[in-house]
C-alpha cells in the first residue's frame, strides 16, 4: 500500500505533464492579451566612442547616432521612452591600431524582454591617425589705409609662434597659421588680441586642430608723419539764445583735425587744440547746424575739408504752473443728478517758460465721465484736456472726486386760481377833512 502514491504519478504523470503545459500555454496567452508586442523604431542614440589609444586621433566624422528597432511588451516601450538612458550604444576602439578600420556597433538595453531587429548603421568605417605637433610662426596681414599725414610702425606679436596639434594629415596641410588686423582711419597705435586660425593652401581654416596659445596680442604702432600735428576743435560763441531758452549742447564735427605745414617749428607751437571762427547763437530758439571755418595761423593748412560741421541744441526754459479749473460731468444719464466734492480741482502743469504765462483755467477742460452709472456714491479720477501741445499735466489735486449719484428733483407746480375768481382792489379810506389829491 505505501507504494500506492507512486503507482498515482506513473500512471497519471502524462497527465500531469499535460496539464502543466496548458496552464502554461494560457499564462502566456492572459501576458500576451494584456502587455502585447510591438516593433518600433526608438529615437536615435548617441554612440559613445571608447577604448581609442591616446597617441592615436579619429579623423573625419564618423556617425553619431544609431537607430535602432526594438520588438518588446508596450510596458518595456513605456520604460524605455521615459527612461531613455536605458538604451546605450557604443564603438570599442581598444587595441586598433593607425590605420583604416570596420568595427561593429554595440548596443544594450536596460529592460527585457526586448528582441533587436535592426541596428542602423551596424558596423562604422573609421580612420585613426597619429597625433602629432608642429610649432608656426604667426603671421598678421594688416588691411586698410591710414588717414592722410600718419605712418604705421614695425608691427609686433606676442607670442610670435604657436602650437598646432591634431591628425597627421590635417596639420600636413597647414600652411599658415595667421590672424588679421584692420588699421582703417586709426590715428594712434592699435593693440589687439586676436584669436588665430591654421589655413590650407587655399587660404580655408581646417578644423578640428587644437592651437596653443589661441590668441595673440598684435600692436601696431601708428604716429604722425613730420610736419603734421592732430588736434582738437574748439567751438568759440558768441550772443545769446532768445529769452525763455536755454543751450544744452554743442557738437562739433569731426572733433579733431589734422594740420600740415611746411614749419616744423609753427606745429610745434601750434597747441593741442584749435578754435572755430565765432559761432552766433543770439535770439536761437531751436535746434541748428552751422558750417563754419578755422582760426588756423598763417601757414598751417587742414589735411582735409577747412571747414568743421557745429551742431546746437537749444532747449525752452521749464517750469510749472498750477490753475483751479471746476470739474465738468459727461455721460450722466438724464433723469439723474449729481453732486461733486469738490467740484474744482487743482491742476498742475509743466512746460516752457513763455508757454505758461500765458495760460488761464480756460485752457483747460476737466471731466468726470459717469457714463452708464446708477445712484449711489463713486470715486472717480477726473481727466484732463487742455490745449497747447506744449504743456504736460503732472497731476491733479485731489487726485480723486467723490461723486454722490441721486434721481433728479422734479419741480412742484404752483397751485392754480379758479377762472370766476377776480380779486378786486381795495379802497383807499382817507381821514376826514383831507381830500384826495
């Protein structure tokens, strides 16, 4: 009896076995029904280049990015778009040697079950050259002219020769290494630091080059040639701005010129400036430019134009006026009143001088606008409009009026007196003795 259980499982295990199997069979099937499969293509991945010898450089542009088609449940999809770093991919370099090179793509994705069926590119083509360093002398191309009477000087360069590193056959195709300077219209020394650039034979930057130190600094000496002298200008006025004005400013253009003489001991007296001949700003009440000439000594000549280009800014004189003008209604409804407190305010305005002397209250207009308003009790800001264009209105005081909104008053008629009613004058008794006149 004790093998009883034994004779069960041998002659019931293919049963057993069968059963098992089915039960298996319709667990997949209930996973499958409620996380399905779905192939898609996940967004491009950046590939990590690893393992590359030091000595050694990847030249060219090797691919970035790799596309990938991933079969796998819709909650893996669910992982992998909201954790995107748990798909890498990767190139192992390690051990290659100079040369030109296929190496395979590696990927690996952070969850499972997931099943790749397409790796876009799968392997990659790539160039690994030597590094290697060559010393250039720095070279400055100078562009543009001086002004007339100026010279330039030795040019210098700190530090005169630099560094280039990178592949073995992008620094053979270095030819210069350079930076440029403009010099157009300068008129004392220039000192600048510039970045620096390797070029070909045809003059193109060739990228991907490590240049140490990457910038220079260039001075370029520049001084007057003798008999030349660079000096300022001097407005010289003369008279008054009209009444209520005043002058704000006075330009001059160019505000330097340059003189020439054939004494070189006149320039040497000649001081660092020079004065216009006399500019007249009497009874000026606006803006202006004069054209006017030099007060140069005999003997000594302007390089260019004689003349120099003054500009005047004349500016009204301000100040502030405050007037009480009464406050005015618009847009109250017909059958309704209105009581104002107060019903005058302050207005305070600013602007020229001769403008406000002449204003009155009349100038202006103050308004409560109540338009579509029903009774009751309002603050409101009153608005000003006033007339001269040149008048800025600061404030009003107060800067708030009550307004008390009530239904208008209908007037009581008089009582009216019946037609037969006749009112008769009454006789005038006189004492007796008198008579009437």
């Amino acid at each position: 009896m004790r093998f009883a259980p034994l004779n069960w499982l041998a002659r019931n295990f293919g049963t057993l076995v069968l059963s098992f199997f089915l039960a298996l069979v319709v667990w997949v099937s209930a996973v499958v029904t409620a996380d399905p499969n779905e192939e898609d293509t996940f967004r491009p991945v950046t590939i990590e280049y690893t393992g590359q010898d030091p000595n050694l450089l990847l030249v060219g542009e090797p691919p970035k990015l790799v596309r990938l088609t991933l079969v796998a449940p819709k909650s893996i999809w669910n992982q992998l778009n909201n954790n995107p770093d748990l798909v890498e991919a990767w190139v192992d370099l390690a051990g290659l040697e100079a040369g030109e090179h296929t190496v395979p793509v590696k990927v690996n994705v952070g969850a499972s079950p997931v099943r790749f069926v397409k790796i876009e590119p799968p392997e990659i083509n790539l160039s690994l050259e030597p590094m290697v360093s060559r010393n250039f002398e720095v070279l400055v191309p100078v562009s543009g002219d001086l002004p007339l009477g100026y010279k330039e000087g030795p040019l210098s360069i700190e530090p005169g020769v630099v560094t280039v590193s990178g592949a073995e056959s992008q620094v053979a195709g270095v030819v210069q290494v350079r930076t440029t300077l403009d010099i157009a219209g300068a008129t004392e020394t220039i000192q600048k630091i510039l970045p620096v650039v390797a070029v070909d034979a045809e003059g193109n930057a060739i990228p991907n080059l490590t240049i140490l130190p990457n910038m220079v600094t260039v001075t370029q000496p520049i001084s007057l040639l003798g008999g030349f002298k660079n000096v300022a200008v001097k407005v010289v006025t003369v008279g008054q701005v009209a009444n209520g004005y005043r002058l704000t400013n006075i330009q001059v253009s160019p505000p330097t010129v340059t003189l020439f003489s054939d004494n070189p001991q006149l320039m040497n007296e000649i001081p660092g400036f020079v004065e216009t001949q006399p500019v007249d700003l009497t009874n000026l009440s606006d803006d202006s430019e004069i054209t006017v000439g030099l007060n140069l000594p005999e003997g000594v000549s302007t390089v260019r134009e004689p003349n120099v280009l003054v500009q005047i800014s004349v500016a009204a004189i301000e100040g502030s006026l405050t007037l009480s003008v009464p406050v005015q209604v618009v847009g109250l409804a017909p059958d309704l009143q209105a009581n104002l407190s107060p019903e005058t305010v302050d207005v305070i305005v600013a602007g020229p001088l001769n403008v406000l002397e002449q204003l009155t209250p009349e100038d202006f207009r103050v308004i409560l606008d109540l338009s579509g308003l029903p009774p009751g009790v309002y603050q409101r800001a009153p608005e000003v409009e006033f007339a001269p264009e040149e008048v800025r209105v600061q404030t009003t005081l107060p800067e708030m009026v009550e307004v008390s909104i009530e239904p208008a008053l209908t007037p009581t008629p008089a009582p009216s007196l019946p037609a037969n009613l006749l009112l008769t004058p009454t006789p005038l008794i006189t004492p007796t003795g008198t008579s009437n006149p």
